[in-house]
C-alpha cells in the first residue's frame, strides 16, 4: 500500500476493563486500513484479558505480563513497531472516527514534521464531555515552558522517534512531555485544529488518583532541561517562565486532585515567576479559589453552563457519538 504508510498504535493496559473495549473498538473502527495494533497489558487482574481476546485475531500482537509501569509497556510496543508512524492510546481514552486518516495527512503534507497533535475532549467515566482541550501551534519554547499537548491526539514520525529514543522509563506522569521535547530538539512540531482523541478524567485515573506526583515530573524535567548541552542557551532565556510552567502543572495538578489550599500555593510560586503563566489559565484559578472557600455549588453550576455552551459548539456527529458513550 505506497500510498497508506502503515501506522502503528499501541495501548498500555492495566486493570481498565470498564473503558477497554471502548477503546480498542475505537481503533479498530478507524477508517484506515494499513494499521497495525498492539495492546501491551501490565497483568491486569480484571476481566482485561476476556476482553482483548476477543480481538485478538485483529490484533498485531498482545502481551499480558508484569512491567514497570506504562512507560516501559508502551516502549515495548514501540521496539516491536513496524509503522512510519506511531502513536499510543491508552486503555481509558478513544480516538474520535477520521483520527489516524488526518494526522496521515497532515504528516504527509509537512515532511518535516516529527509530530502531529490535534485537538482533544476531556470526558468523565461515563462519557460526558467536561471540557473541550483546543491547542496552538506551538514549538520547543512553548513545550519547555510546559504547554501541554493532548496526548492521545499526538501521532510520531517513526524515523525521528529513533533519533529522540523511546520513553524514559524514570517518568512516570509526564513522560510523555519529556519525549515531546525530545522530539521537537530534533524537527519541527506541528497542529491541526481537529479533534482527534478524548481523554477520559476519572477517580481512578492518574491525573486525579496521582495528582500530586506530576509536580515532581515536572520539576524534574526542569533538572534535566539543565543537564542538555542543546538545551542550554534557551534554558537561561526562558528559565522564569519555566520555572513558571512547572509550578503551574503542579498547581493544575493539585486542583484536580481536589488539593485546593496546595494548589493556590503552587499558582502563586508560578505567578512570582512569570505572571502571564497562571493568568493564561485563570479560570482553573477561579475553580481552586472556590474549592478552598466553599464555592463548590457555583463551580459545578458553572461546569454544567459551560458543557451546555462547548457541546453547542461541537460537530453533531461528535455530540452523537458522546450521546453513545452514555448508553
């Protein structure tokens, strides 16, 4: 097939039957046909393994064994990767239909690019949208200073993700951001302003149930941002808005892991470094501020006007798939 280059995506599993199914049927169903998939599972201990059986015979490969994490799950998948591009999704998002067709597109209309990453949902367990994710276009500067790219909407170059390396293995909740680094000393990134994924944010997902340790992987990358010679000059341009980035993941972090007095300390060492940093983000401000004081009826009377606003703005089919997800 010249004219599909194979991608392959691969999705870390450990004990998230509830959303597995969901997942995998969400990249089984993509409207591509050169795909390969690979499902790496950590051991899971519910019905995971029932499920990936079913599909196992649409399955490039799949694993169930003790690891070290979801680092070196995914990086296992990445060794075994025959793609020119590759991704990863893990076992609680889904791809939205046309993901994978249009970052092929946009890879193969700007050669250049190491990395592709569109735009995200942010969904509950069951569903229901909670906030629409829109990014910019953005290089190495924005992403040292910690703009966050949605991470099931990225899709890699293959060939330069073998000159960054894979995952390292001593981050555990922004490995991913450290790699998007990487990858962007390399090549230029790009964006297309098209929702590709949903993240799902639930109470046994990592940013809520781990929030407090994405603080300490930030800080650091800041250590390591340090240590790299390529890294060097920039780093003592922007070293306050840095600084200002880290404080604020951790302060993001926090907040929603309902750490609202923690949190608020965090905005303010961000707002000390570079105020622009936290006033980008004020609404979460807000919300914090209102978790600390008691205002949690007018944050979810405001959470509930602004679903109703973001659902209006949103593709009817999308709207219908997410009416799906509920049933």
């Amino acid at each position: 097939m010249p004219d599909l280059p194979r991608v392959t995506i691969i999705t870390p599993s450990f004990n998230q039957g509830i959303y597995l199914e969901k997942t995998i049927c969400s990249v089984l169903e993509q409207d591509y046909s050169n795909l390969e998939y690979m499902v790496v599972d950590g051991g899971s201990s519910d019905d995971s393994l029932d499920i990936i059986r079913q599909y196992e015979h649409r399955l490039a490969w799949w694993v169930s064994e003790k690891d070290r994490g979801q680092s070196d799950a995914i990086n296992k998948g990445l060794a075994r990767a025959s793609g020119e591009i590759v991704a990863w999704l893990n076992s609680d998002d889904f791809y939205l239909p046309g993901a994978v067709k249009s970052a092929v597109a946009a890879l193969k209309e700007h050669p250049d690019w190491g990395l592709v990453y569109g735009d995200m949902l942010a969904v509950d367990g069951k569903g229901a949208l909670l906030n629409i994710q829109r990014f910019g276009d953005w290089g190495l500067n924005d992403l040292m200073c910690f703009r966050i790219l949605g991470q099931p909407s990225v899709f890699l170059r293959k060939s330069v993700l073998d000159r960054a390396g894979t995952l390292d293995t001593r981050f555990h909740y922004l490995l991913d951001h450290h790699l998007w680094i990487r990858i962007a000393m390399l090549s230029p990134i790009g964006h297309i302003p098209q929702f590709l994924a949903a993240a799902r944010f639930h109470a046994t997902a990592k940013n809520v149930a781990k929030a407090s340790s994405f603080g300490e992987d930030a800080y650091a990358i800041v250590r390591w941002m340090q240590t790299q010679p390529e890294l060097v000059n920039r780093f003592r341009r922007l070293q306050r808005s840095i600084w200002a980035g880290a404080h604020w993941i951790n302060a993001r972090y926090l907040s929603e892991g309902g750490m609202p007095e923690k949190s608020l300390q965090a905005f303010w060492r961000s707002f000390q470094c570079d105020p622009r940093i936290v006033l980008r983000d004020w609404r979460r401000l807000l919300f914090t501020a209102l978790l600390l004081f008691g205002g949690q009826g007018m944050r979810s009377l405001y959470l509930k006007y602004r679903q109703r606003r973001q659902l209006r703005q949103l593709d009817p089919a999308i709207v219908t798939l997410l009416h799906q997800e509920r049933q």
